[in-house]
C-alpha cells in the first residue's frame, strides 16, 4: 500500500469552482476571495476576515500593522513551524522563543516570566489544532502589573493599551474553544491555506479580526485590503468594473493579495467543511485513540476536553519512553511499508539558522521531549477504512518491534 502524508482534497465541487473561475474571466482577486472571506467570518464568528497569498505574510503585515519594528519582542514557543519566528523576523524584531507544555501548546508561566518593556506581541500556536491556553494568556495581557510595562510606540499600541495577542491558528480552522470558534479568543487569529493544510487554496492565508471594540474591524479590513495590495487605494477589479481609472497609492504596502483562482479551491472545501471533512478527520483521530489506547506505550493527544476541542489537523502520536534515534527507526519501518509520516515539529532551536543567532535547544527541553517521540500518522478525509486499519497494524508492529529489541538489549546488558 502506499498512503501520502497529507494530499488535498480536490473533488468534483473544487473543480467546478476553479472552471467556473477560469470562464468568469476574473482569476485574480476578487468575487471569490469576496465569498470565501464570507464563509470564514460565518465559519469562526469573525468580525472581519482578510485573505491573503500565506500565513507568513499576513503575519508580517499584521506585525508591521501593529507597528512592530527593531528593538521590540514578540513572545513566541520554541515548538512551531519556522514561520511562527521568521515573521518576527522579517519585522527587524526579536523572537523571543518560550518552552511549550505537555499538549505541545505555549506555556503561559513561560511567557509571563518573558515579557518585558520591548515585549510588543505573543503569537500563541494552535498546534496540530489543538487551542492554547487563551484564558490564561488573555488574563496575562490584561493584568495591570504586566500593563505597567508595556511602551506604546505606534497608534495602534496606543488604541490597544497593552500587549496584542496574535494566534497562529495556521491548524486551527474549525477548533473550539469554551463553545465558540477558537479564532474569536484572540485579538487576531491568522489561518494557513498552504496545500497541507484542513482547507486549502494550494497557497494562502487568511486574517480573523477580533479586535477590542475601539477598533472598528471594519475600517480595519478596509485598511489591511489596501496594505496587502501595494497601499494602492483602487483595486484591479474595481477598476476593471469600470471604476475611475486613477489610482493612488497611500503607504507602502505589501503585495500579498490571493488570487480568485486560489480561492475557489478554498471555496468549495469549506462548504463542505463543517459536516463533512472536519468530522471525517475526527473519525479517524477517534479510531486511531481507540485502537492505541489498548497499549501501554501511547501517549493520547490532547483532542477534547471540557473546554476545547481539536481541529484534528495533525494526529501527533507519541511513545512512551523512546529516545529520538528510536523514534527514527520506527519512522522508517513505516516509510518501509508504504506509509508516509512526519514529525511536528523539529524545534526551532534545532535548525541551523536559530542556532546561527544564538537559540539553543538545551533552553527548551520540554519541546525536545515532545519532539524526539512524536510521529504525526496520515489523517485526511480521504483515507479509507481500509487504509486506516493498515497504518494503525503497521504502528503496532513497528512500536511492538523495536521494544522487543530494546527489552533484548536490556537483557543482554
Ligand atoms: C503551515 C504553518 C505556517 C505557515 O503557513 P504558510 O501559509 O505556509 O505561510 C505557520 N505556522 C504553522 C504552525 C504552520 O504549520
């Protein structure tokens, strides 16, 4: 058998969609990214919603929207995909990496020990879908002896009047948090539509706006459609409808717009989001639960609890016990059989840039333990029955295997 990672959906609905655009003549931006914008507000309760070309760079327009720039902090766990820091980054400021807890989600302990003045931002990861800690953080970011500390230094730290919390929900469309959509416990909650992702528009982004009543999210989306479009106050579209041909450009802007033909592949996902690919991924998140919970080496992922529920993006399974290079062989025995799997994630402290600008793993060894015993399994509403039992078979074979081997060489020593 041979099972891919993580393939996207593309049925009759996404390739009707993408035709359909292609005939409107219309590929770029426009009435698609119109109505798929519409479909996340309805989806996440948003107040306003901004799609845009990725998660990257709609989080470095929303950091540079907030006014974020060299000298400033933005707090950030060490356990998360590069993009998480590089944003930072690319603003001229400086991650500032915390450790993570045992359900892989920043620690809010750790985050309050690293605020100081420069701390401008926390960009909080929803990690395999899993919500973090959002009261704890909120609670942080509003307690007067913390606001003591924080500088206000653009109008919008101003408006804010205390530290902004921005969710890198990158997995997390679809997750709950306390009875609503997680996207609406953040200030602003940013979405991945990269091709591996829950929904996708091959490449993509998408900005929730959830911002404290003195902002009008409204003018807000007004202003961020323009930033991600050069600060170019008439968009193409309108100017092809016929619009006054002038144009002018306000600021410097990004160029990071999403194309019409993008998300219509998106489109046609989240119609069909809600009642049938979200639930086809929890089927197997629950299967997967059910069959490994027989053995004593499985470590169960946080999915549900009475507060949260998962967006079941990624299925991190972990193992009791085994060390990183064991964790590799039984990756490979799985590669050998025609299942493909992936770790999330390596650290970034482990990659050879951070640690060229002074990160260090040894700071983070919670994420380290995390990392060296996590497999993520293939979990996507394609799989079949037949192909989940398989991986799960396969699991148990080649966990069962190498701690046989290594009770033999307990033994023997
Ligand atoms: C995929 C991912 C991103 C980056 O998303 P892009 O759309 O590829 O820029 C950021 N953070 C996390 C946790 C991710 O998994």
């Amino acid at each position: 058998m041979n099972i891919p990672f993580s393939p996207p959906f593309i049925d009759q609905s996404v390739i009707d969609q993408v035709v359909d655009t292609l005939h409107s003549k219309w590929i770029t931006s426009g009435p698609k990214v119109k109505a798929l914008e519409t479909e996340i507000m309805n989806l996440t309760g948003s107040k306003a919603a901004v799609c845009v070309n990725s998660w990257t760079s709609g989080a470095i327009m929303m950091l540079k929207w907030f006014g974020v720039k060299e000298g400033d902090e933005v707090i950030v766990p060490a356990y998360s995909y590069c993009a998480t820091a590089l944003c930072v980054l690319n603003c001229g400021a400086t991650p500032v990496m915390v450790d993570v807890l045992d359900d892989f989600t920043i620690d809010p302990k750790k985050i309050k020990k690293a605020i100081t003045s420069k701390t401008k931002a926390i960009l909080a990861v929803d990690i395999a879908g899993w919500p973090c800690h959002y009261d704890s953080i909120n609670k942080l970011i509003r307690d007067p002896d913390i606001n003591k500390l924080f500088v206000p230094e653009s109008e919008k730290q101003a408006a804010m009047g205390r530290i902004i919390l921005i969710a890198d929900a990158a997995h997390s469309i679809g997750a709950i948090y306390k009875g609503v959509p997680s996207a609406q416990k953040s200030d602003i909650a940013i979405f991945s539509f990269h091709a591996v992702k829950n929904i996708t528009t091959a490449e993509g982004g998408c900005i929730c706006l959830n911002l404290p009543v003195i902002f009008n999210n409204k003018d807000e989306y007004n202003f961020l459609k323009i930033f991600s479009l050069n600060g170019q106050n008439r968009d193409a579209f309108a100017k092809a409808m016929g619009a006054n041909w002038r144009y002018d450009i306000l600021f410097k802007g990004l160029k990071i717009n999403m194309p019409d033909i993008c998300a219509a592949v998106g489109l046609a996902q989240i119609r069909q989001y809600p009642t049938l690919l979200l639930p086809l991924r929890k089927k197997i998140a629950m299967k997967y639960c059910r069959m490994f919970s027989m053995f004593p080496w499985f470590i169960p992922p946080a999915l549900k609890d009475r507060n949260r529920e998962s967006s079941y993006h990624l299925f991190p399974l972990r193992v009791k016990g085994i060390t990183e290079a064991e964790r590799d062989e039984i990756i490979d025995f799985l590669l050998s059989k025609g299942i493909v799997v992936n770790v999330h994630f390596i650290p970034m402290p482990m990659l050879t840039y951070f640690k060229s600008i002074g990160y260090d793993i040894e700071d983070y060894p919670n994420s380290y333990k995390q990392y060296s015993c996590e497999i993520s399994l293939p979990i996507y509403p394609q799989l079949t029955n037949v192909e989940v039992d398989y991986i799960i078979e396969n699991t148990i074979e080649a966990v069962q295997l190498h701690l046989e081997k290594s009770n033999l060489i307990e033994i023997a020593s």
